[in-house]
C-alpha cells in the first residue's frame, strides 16, 4: 500500500498546504490549553470512526488508548492539533481511501482537570497491514511538527498595574509579532500629541492620504483617499474594530504636524513610526521594534514586541483618560465625510470582554504571523485600609493581562484574570514582599503629574 500523501499541518509560519480529506480524530469542542499530540509510530490505517462526546477525564483518556505505543510528544496549538494527519490510499481498490491518523491524545495542565469536547475514538477494521512510513518521510514529518510547535507556543504576561507585580509570566521575553496590539502605541503617541498641541480631538480633522491604497486590507469605514473624519473618529476605529487604514491615516496627519513643527521635510509615516520607537525606550520597553503603525506583516522588515513590552505599553496607554474611554466602549456611533457628503457607521468593539465586570480595554490582533492576541485591562475597587495612626490607605486595583498567539485568547484571558487575582490579594494582604525586583517587579516609569 504505497503512500500517496502525507496530510501536513496548517501553519502560517510553515505556509504548508496539502490535502487533508476528513479529520476523524477531532471534531469539535472547547480545547484545553497545552494540548500536545501523540504520534503513534506504528500508523494503522482507520477506516470508519465511532464519535463520542461529553465529558472526559484527559489522564484517563491517555491511558487507555493504546498503552503499549511508543510516545513522542510536541506541543502544539488548538488548531493546529485538529488538522494533525497522515493520509494514504489502497490503489488497488477504486475510490477505497484509507485514512491513516497519528493517535492523539489531550493532555491539560494539570492532568486531572475534566475536559468538555467532542472526539471521535478511531475503531480498527480495515484487515489491510499496518503501512509504514520511510524514513525521510519521517523525518519530514517530525521536522514539521518541531518547527509547528517552536512557532505555536503562546506568551503571556498578568501584572498588577500600579506596583509592577508580575503574577505570572510565560515566554513573556520572547520577541515576536504583536499584531494589532501595536496600535497602542499608535493611539499613545496620536493622545500625547493632541495633548502636547492642546489639539480637541473631537473636533480636529483629518484626511485619509493616497498611501492608504498600498495596504492589503479593507476599512471598516471604508476610507479612501480624499475622506476626512475627527481623530477622535479615527482612533474609535483604530481602537474598537482595528482599522489598518484609520492607523495609518492618523499616523500620516500627526508624522506630518511634527514634522512642519519641526521646520523639518520627509515621510510623515516614518515620522510618526520613529515617535512610536522613542516612546518604547521611554517606558523601558527595549525588546520592541515598530516598523508600521497598524501591525500587519506587509514590508520588507518585521516588527516584534513580547508580552513583557506590551503590558508595558497597556499600563501607558490607560494612565490616559482619552484612551480608556474609547477602548470601553462596546460600540460607538462616528461619521466620516467624503465626495457624496457624510457617511455614518457604528462600529464595534473587537473584544469580546467589553461589558464583563471591570473590563476597560485594551485592543484586540490578529495576523497569520501572531496568532490571535489580546491586551486586557480590568479594574477592581481600591483596597482600603485603617494605618497605625488611625488614617485611612487606599491600594488601587488594576490588572493588565497580555496574551500572543493563544487560540482562545477572550477564555484564555479569562482564566489568566482570576488566576491573577488569586495570587495578588494574598500577596497585598501579606505587605506585598518583593525579594527580587528585577524578577518579580514590571519595570515602568511613573505616571506624569
């Protein structure tokens, strides 16, 4: 039974596309996180699959699918995991196909949390021997998944926003694509000038530049050249539904403000994107480098933060009133004015968290290089405390959650907001210790008076 194809994995940063037919093994379901697959070296061929679905406990599942396999473990994300495939076809029965699947098995941390999801359980009937891979094919497949998984694991970062205390933390120094989380720093530097200028932004207008037409996107306010709307419209569209054009429209007006402030010519966008990269040296955002002001991937050089950086420019971002008060806001009513008069949209928010209890912001990404991000801000009541001399202290409460690349980021983050808390009011209550600063505490400057 000759191999005819081996059914790969769908990665953005592999860009491998091959066919994949039916997927029998994972359907559908609510993913743990750290899932990792089980490659069972000795493929057998499958040729109907028995669903079954509730809930199940993940160590129990492990054990008893075919225990005297070997293992060979590589972590993997969600979705990658349910289009993990091998494929063949008996070319000596007509339209006969025989899919040959990679045992997989769910493994959460920990191993005895209750999984809800739905799989379907391989039933061994076909009497045709066990094919075997070659050994190139091998090594190809395996190559595939070690590459897969170096490129799928997420980065996280929880910190309390006012002492800088890091909860927790994975992969939070490791330097990668952010997506549209970048355009925090495109809505900070667009506030501080409005701010430095004494500009309203409200009323402040601004027109969409012909340079808009070389982005591979679309607006969702359809903006084209000629169009002017408020800055404050435009960052309502930078910030609740991620507007690439609206971006580089305020980058374009303000680049080029500061630049005739200045007495100085050149490209406003490069102007603007150089503010952008001064501003990451001044909150000790060092491992950050902004090439554009939206976040996509669609120049010669790549931009990259880590999720250290971005909680970094989430707590900057949301010491600023103007800011806060957009990216709260589930939806909003704007207007843009073009050649056939005014238009009028109602944009909303990307993040699925606006409207849940504290939730401020911050701003949703999303691009085949970075994976599903999300940056969270959630406020909770001040603590309030007697002193020693009868005086009354106020602790202030602010959580700032980044996650990259996780393929549930709005649960993902959830979970990370309630671990968070649970780690940081014992730790308040205990006179919040702090043994290493360097490790335990988030650099940041203090807020300006």
């Amino acid at each position: 039974m000759p191999l005819r194809a081996i059914g790969g994995v769908f990665s953005a940063a592999l860009s491998v596309r091959v066919p994949l037919g039916p997927r029998p093994l994972l359907s559908q379901g609510e993913l743990p996180y750290g899932v990792r697959t089980f490659l069972n070296e000795s493929l057998r061929p499958i040729a109907t699959a028995r669903e079954t679905a509730g809930e199940v406990n993940a160590e129990t599942l492990k054990t008893e699918r075919l225990k005297s396999s070997k293992e060979a473990y590589y972590p993997i994300s969600a979705f990658q995991f349910s289009v993990f495939s091998v494929y063949t076809q008996n070319t000596s029965t007509k339209n006969h196909p025989i899919i040959i699947t990679p045992t997989m098995i769910l493994k959460t941390i920990p191993a005895n949390r209750p999984l809800k999801f739905r799989i379907a359980m391989p039933v061994l009937e076909s009497h045709a021997p066990p094919p075997t891979l070659r050994p190139m094919h091998k090594l190809l497949f395996l190559v595939l998944a070690f590459a897969t998984s170096l490129h799928a694991q997420e980065s996280h970062i929880v910190v309390e926003a006012y002492s800088g205390k890091v909860l927790s933390a994975e992969n939070s120094s490791a330097k990668r694509p952010v997506a549209s989380l970048t355009k925090m720093a495109t809505a900070i530097v667009a506030i501080d000038w409005a701010t430095a200028t004494e500009t309203d932004i409200a009323t402040h207008m601004i027109r969409v530049p012909e340079i808009v037409l070389q982005l591979p996107t679309s607006s969702s306010l359809k903006l084209a050249p000629g169009d002017t709307l408020t800055l404050r419209d435009a960052l309502y569209a930078a910030l609740l539904s991620s507007d690439n054009v609206a971006a580089l429209t305020i980058a374009h007006h303000i680049g080029g403000q500061i630049l005739t402030r200045r007495g100085k010519g050149g490209d406003p966008v490069v102007a603007f994107i150089a503010e952008m990269n001064k501003l990451s040296k001044a909150i000790y955002a060092k491992n950050t480098l902004f090439v554009n002001t939206h976040g996509l991937e669609n120049g010669p050089k790549p931009g990259y933060s880590t999720a250290a950086d971005m909680a970094r420019f989430a707590i900057h971002a949301m010491r600023r009133n103007a800011i806060t008060f957009i990216t709260r806001q589930k939806s909003r009513q704007v207007s843009v004015t073009g050649p056939e008069g005014k238009r009028a949209y109602t944009l909303t928010n990307s993040n699925e968290l606006i409207g849940e209890e504290g939730i401020l912001g911050v701003k949703t990404g999303t691009t085949n290089a970075a994976g599903p991000c999300l940056a969270t801000c959630m406020d909770r009541d001040p603590v309030v405390r007697t002193k020693p001399d009868g005086t009354k202290g106020v602790t202030p409460r602010r959580l700032i959650v980044i996650v990259l690349n996780s393929p549930d980021r709005f649960n993902r983050t959830r979970q990370l907001i309630k671990a968070g808390w649970a780690f940081y009011d014992p730790w308040l209550a205990a006179g919040a210790p702090v043994k290493d600063a360097i490790r335990e505490i988030l650099s940041t400057p203090p807020p300006v008076k």
